[in-house]
C-alpha cells in the first residue's frame, strides 16, 4: 500500500468526522436563528459559528438592494462599518455578482486560480478555497452567503458546499422575516409620526381661541415656558381651558414626542393617588399582584399634568415637594429610588395663598410651583372673545353633529350678557345644548338656556324660557354664589353628581339636596 | 445673434450672483439679529423665575412684616418695570413681513449660501426637492436664516475630525402641509440630550468658539410661529433628522 491509498483510506472514514461536524454547527445555528428577531445580530452569531464549528472562516453575507446591487453587510472578522465605503457588487461583478447573476452555488478550489475573484473587502487568503451559496426567498435570490474553508484540502469542497447552502436556506427564512419585520416597522413608525403631528396640531395653539390683551400675554407666556423644562402652575377659575393650556405647552415643547400623562388628583383618594402616582411593588398592599409603573415612569421624557393640585393632603404634599427638589421617588412598598426626566405642570382653582395662611398647603411647595404661575382670565373678564370662541366652538361641535351650525346676533348678545360662572366650558355646554334644540343649525336667542342668573338685560328676556326667572336665588347673594359653585361643579364633571360632589367636598347626598333646594336644571342626557 | 445671448445670459448670472451675495448677507443679519432677540429673551425668562419666588415670599411677609415687605416689593417692581422695558424693545426689533415663499427656492438659495462650507469639509449633499410644492405663508428671510441654521447644525455634526461617512440629505415633501427633511450621517444626539438640546443656551461647541447655542431653541420658535411644527428624530443611519412641517397658504 503506497501513502497516496493510505491517505484515501484516511479519508474515506473522514466524512463521519465532517458531518458530525457539520451537526453540531447546525444546532448551533438553529438555535441561534430560534433565539432572536434581531436580524444582524443573528446574522453575526451564525457567522461566528460557521467559523468556530464548522472551520469555515471569513463568512460573509451581502443582501440584495432595491437598486439591485448587493450590498456586503458583514463579514466575519471585520468591521464593515470601518471600511472606507460601503461594498458592493453588481449583478455579474466578481464572484458574489456571478452567484448572484446564475443563481447558483458557487465552488473556488483556489481563489487565485479564479480570474473572475475581486476580493473587495481584501480578507480573502489567496491559497485557500471559497464558496458562495445564494440565500432564496421563495426562489428569488436576495442574497449572498460566501464563506472560506479554512483548509486546502479540496476531498470534501462537495459536502462543505453542501452544508452551505443548507445554512443559506435556513438563514434565507430569517431575512425573510426580518426585511418583512423593518418594513413593517418602518410603516407603523411613519404612521406613528404622521398620527403625533396630528395631535401636535390639534393641541397646539389653534385650539386656545381668543385676542384679548390678556390671552395675546398667555400665548406668549406658553410659548417661552415651552421651551424649559420649569415647573408651572396654571391658576384659573374652573372651566378657563386651564388643560388647553397644558396641552398647548406640552406640544409645543421638545418633550412632544414623549407622553402627556394627566391626573386629577381630586378624583382620587389618597392612598390610591400615591400608588397612580409613583406606581407600586408586588405586594405593596391587598391586591397589588404585579408591580406597576406609575404616572410619574410613564410620563419619562414627557410631562405630567397634575390637576386641582390644591386638593392634595399635607402629607402628599410632603411626599411631591421630595420629587420637585431630588427628582427621584420610589413604587410604594419598594426601596429603590427611580429618577424620571418629566416637566410637571400643575393647576388649580384654588386660592393657594389663602390655604397657605390656614395652613392647608405647605408654603415651601406653594414656592416651588410658583416659579412659572400662568393666571387664566376668567370668561367675563374678555368678553370680546366670545363670538371667536362661539364660533371655534360651534365648528367642533357641528363637526360632531355633521352639519353647520351658526349663530343669530340676538344669540351672540345674549351671550355676552351672561357672567359664565362655568367659564367657557359652560358655554360649550350651553350652545351644545343649544344646538341639539336647533333643527335648522340656526341657534338662536330662545334655544340659549343659562343655568346660573343672567345680567339685567338690556331688554326683558322673552317669556318662552322662565327657568332663571323664577328662582329664589335672585334675591339672596349667598344662595346665588352657591348655587354658581355647584353649577361650576357639575359644568366641570359633565353632570356627574359624584364626581361634582367630591370635588365640592360633599357627599353625593348633600348635592343631590342642593340641586334640588337651589333648582338646577339637571341636563337631560 | 450669439454674442447677445450670451451676454445676456452673463448678465443674468452676475445679477443671480449679485442676488445670493446680498441674500447672504440678509440671512447673516438675521441670524445674528435672532440669536441676540433670543438670548435676551432666554435671559428675561430665567431672570422672571426667581422674581416670582421673591414675590409669593413678598406676598406672605406682608401680614408679618410690613415694613420690609413693602422695601422688598417697591424693589421688586423696579426690577420688573425695567424687564419689561426690555421686553418692549424685543417685540419692537423684529418686523419681517408675511409673504408666500416657495420651500423649494428658498431651501436653493441656503444651499448656494452653505456651499463653501459644505465643500470645505467634504460633505456630499443629496437634495431632493418635490417637484411641485405649494407654498407656505412666512417671512422669506427668518425661514431663510431657519433653514440655513438647521444645514448648518448638520455640518458641524458632520465636521468631526476623521468622521468618514459625510453626507447630508435635504428634501421637500407636499403632504397635508409641505414638509422638509434635513438628515446627516453624523454621529447622531448622544442618549438623554434630546431634550436638553432645545433650551436656549446649550450648546455641544466649547463657549470659546462663539456659539451663543440658540440655535435649536430659535428655530423651533420660528416654525412654532409659522404655524408649524419641528421634530427631531433619530435618522435610519444613525445620524440625525430634523422634520420641519409648515401649513400650506390654503390650511392656514
């Protein structure tokens, strides 16, 4: 027996040693393709394989691209993103082109006997072997796998070829699914886009109507305040757009691409406000299953809008004015400090520095949320605004009702007659009301109804609607301030008498006793 | 018969030339006239924070001690009156008048403006303008300064020493308004600046090098009172995109 047979011999037992070879790096590969969706990082793990298992080194994978070229993505070993530029290879340029062009796998016993060889990315070994498989998406090409063995032994190029393009099928499924992937990603990123800039518009300034001197002054104010990142404490009667406002300075801020988070913190009780509010742990109390984030995480990055800030306890108010000053606070029942990035603006319609005088608000907080105070007007105080607000407002709502809506003058005067304790949410309200009486679209005097008492009149008010006029309110100033307040009340919860009720600090007994005793129209739903 | 023509065509491009000289010049007033409005109006409102603390403090001496909080509160209006003077002087300095601009031209003559520097450093510039783009109600030489600020950032991003891969994507879209598109293939907003980034006075240059950092914070008033919107976005390439969106004459 010569060495030549000897050598044959050897390796006729040596495909066992390859296949097992090739095995191991299958699952390897598998795995690696079962694990994650992130495409290059895929891509790079399965090459580290080809490399480590399977002695086939310099892997190298190049994607079709909508111009039709292939684009080297990355090569083992290499950088890409350090190359000088972006390779790539045309269709029939060079060995990748050639795979690409014939749709084929292609075999190299050695790359310098091959002409046709570019070595572009300069990694090749000259004296070793090369093979190219195309990676197939339901028999197209979109790709290139190319890898060298990292041998010159030529016996097993067939199996290694074999191997490859095995490799290239499966790893064909994943780009596949991860092109399909970024696509489909992209679109819901642009839709994404194109949805927040409709809501920036819709909250922007457009939707906060007035000329008066004292709104030109809050335009301004929003628009400087926008650009920091102070806390501010918007102070208006109920009903003044004091949310308008927020939003306003929320989308016209940098931080409009992260969230607006609001809360009201007189619509919860406490111990509910403190876990909304700064989330909690699992267990942290009865029923507290899984851990939660609370607003205050959500609104990373954004704003938090907290609203009837005068209504927190004093121990709340301890436990906000911690936030204000470190910037951090932790999930009730946890120990970890959280620090979120948010601007916080808080509003009220309280009187802040009374309740600092009784001692109902701590006045180190009321400093810290007085840095940036915005004072809304109330509606009777710009009374020339109201035939812009009529109008922007019957827009939204004939919008809502699919038809035009307008206004007699008789109306408008009216109108400006009354003192709107309720503010322009009142007078939402009211021409909503208005106009669902209306069957032409044309409100007029007679279908303005008015819950609180109306101004002397130029002119006595027709008869056809008596509600204001024969209410024992008229004569006691104490009644009518109540009966105001409550009116506000329920303007500002949709007539919802709970809700109006805890706001008022009453129960829902007690205002269901005053809409009676002072006769409040109940609005029929 | 051929000598005129092309006499003619001379003398069209020296007046063109004579046009985007004195438009730079223009574009370089109003920057310069902007970054100082903007400035002084960063400073006014930070300067108003602390005047409203001394004020709610002022508010509540009051019932204690009179006398200091009537000394305290004559100050303190002193020191308001004269912020308001500044604040009239600001509003007063600025009176561009509103007229129809097309993006497109306007977006042109930035690029004639900023070809020196983009020569300078390299940089391969990719311009895709839509091909009809309706135009958008403004003041033609604060957009003009507005976008020249905007190509400009997008320079500096790319100018770093050894940055290989320097291009800039500039391009104009008709959608519900007219949208432009400003991406470099920079080295992107570093994590937990993109907020930062708007406020007046940041800036990523050391003080030394004459960046007063209102750039950002000055062009987002500017499309904010357009009527518009600004966005910044990370781009597909890692670099940075600026979206800016403008209402078209007839939405606004």
């Amino acid at each position: 027996m010569n060495t030549a047979s000897m050598k044959a011999e050897f390796r006729a037992n040596a495909p066992h040693g390859l296949h097992l070879l090739h095995l191991d790096a299958l699952y390897g590969i598998s795995q690696v393709l079962s694990r994650s969706l992130d495409y290059h990082e895929t891509i790079q793990e399965v090459l580290r394989i080809l490399d480590e298992s399977a002695e086939l080194g310099r892997g190298l994978i190049s994607v079709l691209e909508p111009d039709g070229s292939l684009l080297v993505q990355s090569v083992h070993g290499v950088d890409t993103a350090r190359l000088e530029q972006p390779v790539r290879y045309q269709s029939g340029e060079g060995v990748l082109g050639f795979v690409m062009e014939k749709n084929r796998t292609v075999i190299l016993r050695r790359v310098q006997d091959e002409r046709r060889f570019s070595n572009k990315t300069g990694v090749y070994d000259p004296d070793l072997p090369f093979i190219a498989a195309p990676i197939k998406v339901a028999g197209n090409l979109q790709g290139v796998l190319a890898v060298q063995p990292q041998s010159r032994d030529e016996t097993f190029l067939e199996d290694r070829a074999h191997f490859l393009e095995m490799i290239a099928n499966l790893i064909g499924q994943s780009l596949r699914l991860s092109l399909q992937v970024e696509q489909e990603k992209r679109s819901i990123l642009e839709e994404r886009d194109l949805l927040r800039r409709a809501v920036r518009h819709q909250h922007g300034f457009d939707s906060i109507v007035g000329r008066s001197g004292a709104m030109l002054r809050i335009f301004e104010q929003v628009r400087l305040v926008a650009k920091w990142n102070t806390t501010v404490l918007i102070r208006g009667e109920t009903g003044t757009g004091k949310e308008l406002i927020a939003n306003a300075i929320h989308y016209n801020s940098p931080r409009a691409r992260g969230a607006l988070v609001k809360l009201n913190c007189a619509a919860l009780p406490e111990n509910l406000l403190e876990s909304e509010l700064f989330g909690h742990e699992r267990g942290a109390f009865t029923g507290a299953l899984c851990s939660r984030k609370g607003r205050f995480e959500q609104a990373d990055g954004g704003t938090l809008f907290l609203d009837e800030i005068g209504e927190i306890s004093p121990a709340f108010q301890a436990k906000l004015l911690r936030v204000l000053q470190e910037g951090e606070f932790e999930r009730v029942g946890g120990s970890r400090s959280i620090k979120a990035d948010v601007r916080i603006i808080t509003a009220t319609n309280r009187n802040l520095e009374a309740a600092v005088d009784d001692g109902d608000f701590r006045e180190d907080l009321f400093y810290r949320l007085n840095v940036m105070p915005l004072n809304l007007p109330p509606l009777r105080e710009r009374l020339e605004d109201i035939p812009d607000i009529c109008h922007h407002l019957l827009l939204k709502i004939g919008d809502a009702q699919k038809r035009k809506l307008s206004l007699t003058d008789a109306a408008l005067c009216r109108l400006a007659r009354y003192d709107w304790p309720g503010n322009v949410r009142e007078l939402e309200n009211c021409l909503e009301r208005a106009a669902v009486l209306s069957e032409n679209g044309q409100i007029d005097e007679e279908s303005i109804r008015f819950r609180g008492r109306e101004r002397a009149p130029a002119h006595p008010p027709a008869p056809a609607h008596p509600p204001t006029e024969d209410n024992a309110a008229h004569s006691n100033t104490d009644t009518t301030f109540e009966r105001d307040r409550v009116i506000a009340a329920l303007e500002q919860t949709g007539w919802v008498q709970a809700k109006a009720a805890r706001l008022l600090n009453m129960t829902s007994r007690q205002i269901a006793y005053r809409i009676q005793t002072l006769k409040i129209d109940l609005k029929q739903l | 018969m051929f000598q005129g023509s092309r006499h003619e065509s001379l003398y069209h491009r020296a007046q063109e030339n004579a046009r985007l000289v004195a438009l730079g010049a223009q574009v370089a007033e109003e920057e310069h006239a902007a970054a100082l409005r903007e400035s002084l109006s960063a400073t006014l409102f930070r300067l108003e924070g602390p005047l409203n603390v001394m004020a709610s403090v002022i508010a509540r001496l009051q019932s204690r001690e009179p006398d200091m909080a009537k000394a305290l509160q004559s100050a303190l209006q002193e020191g308001r009156a004269h912020l308001e003077d500044l604040r009239q002087l600001i509003a007063q300095s600025h009176q561009e008048a509103i007229s129809p601009v097309n993006l497109n031209e306007a977006l042109r003559d930035v690029l004639n403006v900023c070809t020196p520097r983009l020569l300078a450093s390299g940089i391969t510039l990719h311009w895709q303008p839509a091909a009809i783009l309706p135009s958008v109600l403004g003041r033609p030489i604060e957009l003009r300064a507005l976008f020249k600020a905007l190509v400009d950032n997008a320079i500096d991003a790319l100018s770093t020493r050894g940055w290989k891969t320097r291009e800039i994507r500039l391009a104009t879209r008709a959608e519900t308004g007219v949208l432009v598109s400003i991406e470099d293939t920079g080295p992107g907003i570093p994590a937990g600046l993109e907020i930062k980034v708007f406020e007046p006075f940041f800036t990523t240059h050391a003080r030394r090098t004459g960046h007063l950092g209102t750039g950002l914070s000055r062009a987002q008033q500017v499309v904010t009172e357009h009527g518009g919107l600004l966005d910044l976005l990370p781009a597909p390439g890692g670099g940075c995109r600026v979206l800016v969106e403008l209402p078209t004459r007839n939405a606004a």
